[in-house]
C-alpha cells in the first residue's frame, strides 16, 4: 500500500468515525453543559494518555514555545467544544453539519486579513455559493421541527472558531499541536463543570459518555495522521462526507427529518465545496504535468 492510498484510508476511517458525534449528543440524555463536560473529560483524557506515552511531556513544552499564535489555537478548540453541543442542542443536526461546512470560506477570509493571503478567483465564487447555501439554510430554520436561527447561529461561530484555529495554527507549522488538544478538550470541560451535573449520566449512561468520548478520540488521531499523506483538497472531500452522513445517521435512528431547507441549502453547500475542492486537484495535477524548464547548463 503506498502513502497516498494509506493517507486517503486513514482519513476516510477518521471521517467515518466522526460522525456518530452529534448523534451521542442527541442520545445522551442530560443538559448541554452535562454532554459537554463528559464529551471534552473523555475524549480529552484518552487523547492526553496516547499524548504522553508516544510524545511525553516533550510536546508540551514544544506547544508553551509557540507563543500567543498556539495559545489561540487551544482557546478556539476549546470554544468549539461547548459551541457544538450547544449548536446540536438548539437547532437540527442537518443545519449544523451543513452550516460548520463552510469552514474553508472562514478560513480564506481571516488568512486574507491576518495573513495577507489573496483571495483566488475560484474562492469568491466558492464564497459567494456557500454563503447562498447558509441563507436557504437558515431561511428554513423557523420552518422546519427542530431547527432554529439561534443554533445556526452558534453553529457558524463554531465553524468561523475551527477557521480561525487553523489560520492560528498556520503560524507555526514546525510544531505539533497535537497536546494543545487534550489541553482544550479538557480544559473546555472545566469551564463548564460549575454548570453540569456529570452524576446524572453515569448509572444507565456510561456506555453512551465512553462510547462518546472514544469516537472523538479515535477519529481526531486518524485525522490528524492522515492528512500528511495526501493533499488538503483531498482531505475536504473527504471530511465532506461528514456533514452526507451525520444527518441521514441521526435521520436513520432517531428520526430526525432534516426537512426540505436544511436539504436544499446543505445540497448547495456541499455541491459548491465539492466542486471548488475538485478544480484544485486537476488543477494541481495539471500543474505536475507541465515540463519544467531544464536548469544548468545543456548535456553535450
């Protein structure tokens, strides 16, 4: 098995694993606060474990010398955690799997403001197709069970908070940020622990909150190894199966119908974004097929 094969495996494993998410938060029957301290001391504590026997307290100290740029990253990561329970409290899990898709928009504007980066022609017309995505989204939140404008607009907070860590996080790629995640996860869940009441899960729940917590921690590793394999625009195809599968999942089990907005509006979505990620590949393989110029001087 070469890399590629190997990277688009392990990231697709990683996805796959990802999407029972918002479903856990719908089954586990207890307050957002509850879900989200159990979510982040479970996932947090199993990733911190893999943390210190692979890297030890070595990859601590690399992330303390990243300076403001790391302390960002785990500040973002850490509001996502709430930000996403919250999100799937308040509105349907179809609108916010969808809405958190726009990432890649979010990302190319703040990498525009505080990285200076152009915003390419194929950007703006993925921007503008996104953002028409969003509005039937939301058009239909006050229409469809279930689903609600407040948690659309937590769920673009976490999407725009992601992008903003992943911009933060491009400021110093030498490092591994991996132990900044445990950090956040967990520190995540003390911050709301004055306001949960984890007992209340633990007699007939405990399966549901370990289930939980090893989904996330299985799939942040697998997606955090496989994407050094292979190119991003592959990894957001990817990670687009994501936000196809987590609504017809929660549809499948619990009978969550996503209703006809949140499925026209995520169609557009995820159709812009899958087209955009696309013109990247052929572009870049396009690109690998021109003749470089031959440097140095003429074989007699």
């Amino acid at each position: 098995m070469n890399d590629h094969v190997k990277g688009l495996l392990i990231t697709a494993i990683g996805v796959l694993f990802v999407v029972p998410d918002s479903l856990f938060i719908r089954l586990i029957d207890a307050s957002a606060p509850t879900v989200t301290f159990w979510r982040g001391m479970t996932s947090g504590s199993f990733i911190l474990v893999g943390v210190l026997a692979v890297m030890g307290l070595r990859g601590f100290r690399e992330v303390a010398k990243t300076g403001m740029p790391g302390l960002i990253y785990t500040i973002l990561i850490a509001a996502t955690a709430p930000g996403f329970v919250l999100a799937v409290t308040w509105t349907s899990v179809a609108n916010v799997v969808f809405i958190i898709a726009s990432m890649p928009v979010f990302a190319a504007i703040f990498s525009r403001i505080f990285l200076g980066e152009t915003i390419s022609r194929r950007m703006v017309l993925t921007m503008m197709g996104v953002f028409v995505g969003l509005g039937i989204i939301a058009w239909g939140s006050g229409e469809t069970e279930g689903a609600s404008w407040q948690g659309d607009l937590v769920a673009v907070c976490v999407s725009a908070s992601f992008a903003a860590a992943m911009t933060a996080v491009r400021k110093v790629r030498a490092t591994s940020m991996i132990p900044a995640i445990p950090l956040a996860y967990i520190g995540a869940a003390l911050v709301v622990w004055p306001f949960a009441d984890p007992g209340v899960v633990l007699p007939d729940q405990w399966h549901l909150v370990v289930g939980h917590g090893a989904f996330i921690t299985v799939s942040t590793c697998l997606l955090t190894l496989g994407p050094r394999y292979i190119a991003s625009a592959e990894v957001a195809l990817l990670i687009l199966l994501e936000s196809v599968l987590a609504p017809l999942l929660v549809w499948a089990v619990i009978g969550e119908d996503p209703g006809p907005w949140a499925l026209a509006g995520g169609a557009v979505v995820i159709g812009v974004l899958f087209v955009s990620n696309i013109w990247v590949l052929r572009y870049r393989r396009r690109m690998r097929n021109v003749p470089q110029p031959r440097v140095g001087p003429p074989v007699e």
